[in-house]
C-alpha cells in the first residue's frame, strides 16, 4: 500500500511541475485592495502551497479541540 502512495505522489508532483513550466507568462492578480504581476507559474505554485497546508491542517485537527465524555462529566 505505501507503494502505491509513492507512485500517486510522484505522479502528482510530475504533473505538477509541467503545469507549471508551461504556465510562465506574467499575469496581474488582485487580492484585496493589491494589484500584484507574477507568472501564473508562481501563482499556481502558490495555490498549491497553500491547499497542502489547508489540507494537512485540515486532516490533522490543527485549531479543533476535542472535548471527551469524561471532561463534560466531571464539572461538578
């Protein structure tokens, strides 16, 4: 099974990187009130970064506390 993650990731990130290479003209994004120029190869790269820690963050619990049955049981 881990195999199998390997090889998907590896693909991934392969694919990944001709997306990017392909993707070098420079276009305008806006964010908030800010005009910023960057190749849309940074821009993907970035939206990548930014959905991995979102998804780590989000599979790990990150900022979600658990609260068991003993914690609420015992505020006597």
């Amino acid at each position: 099974m881990s195999k199998i993650k390997i090889y998907t990731t590896l693909i991934a990130a392969a694919l990944m990187a001709i997306i990017i290479a392909q993707n070098t003209t420079v276009v305008e994004t806006k964010i908030l009130f800010v005009t910023i120029a960057m190749p849309r190869a940074a821009l993907l790269a970035v939206t990548l970064l930014i959905g991995i820690v979102t998804g780590i963050s989000l599979a790990l619990g990150w900022g979600h506390k658990h609260k068991s049955a003993d914690d609420s049981a015992s505020t006597d």
